[in-house]
C-alpha cells in the first residue's frame, strides 16, 4: 500500500500562451487567454493571465505560441517551466 502511494505522480497543470516579452534572462513573458461565460447575461470574454515561465536556453522569441508546466518555485514570480515551443515567427 505504501509503494502505491509513492508512485502516483502529481498531475500538472499545462498551459499554452503567446509570448510577450523576452527582456529577463532565462525567463519569458507568457499572456494566457481563456474564455469565460457571463454567468448572468451569457456572453463569452476574454480574460488574459501574464505567466513568468522559465526557458532554460532562451529559444523562445516575441510572438511564439509555447506550451509550459507547472513545476517547483524557481524564483519569487517563476513556477512555470517551458516544455516545447509550437509557432516560431
């Protein structure tokens, strides 16, 4: 039982985002947009989230579509890891 419950790994969170900044090094500016409903006039709106995310070799560039995970504090604003970058321009 104790074996079970050392194997199961956490589920992390991924999220795909468009690049905004590339000022930092080894870090990136992520803007995230989701749609949300209205819960009283049921009309879709865009609602954007800024991530730091962290990029190891500094591949990404303004524009790119990425995609990153969750994964341990790297910094005081940095809990996101770059995994694979999708659109270059």
């Amino acid at each position: 039982m104790d074996q079970d419950l050392k194997t199961i790994k956490k589920i992390k969170r991924e999220l795909t985002g468009e690049t905004v900044s590339v000022a930092m090094n080894k870090t990136i500016t992520v803007n995230v947009e989701n749609r949300k409903l209205h819960p009283k006039y049921k009309k879709f709106y865009r609602v954007n989230k800024k991530y730091h995310v962290h990029d190891e070799k500094s591949e990404a560039k303004m524009g790119d579509k990425v995609v990153f995970v969750e994964c341990r504090p790297i910094s005081k604003t940095k809990r996101w890891r770059l995994v694979k970058i999708l659109n270059q321009k």
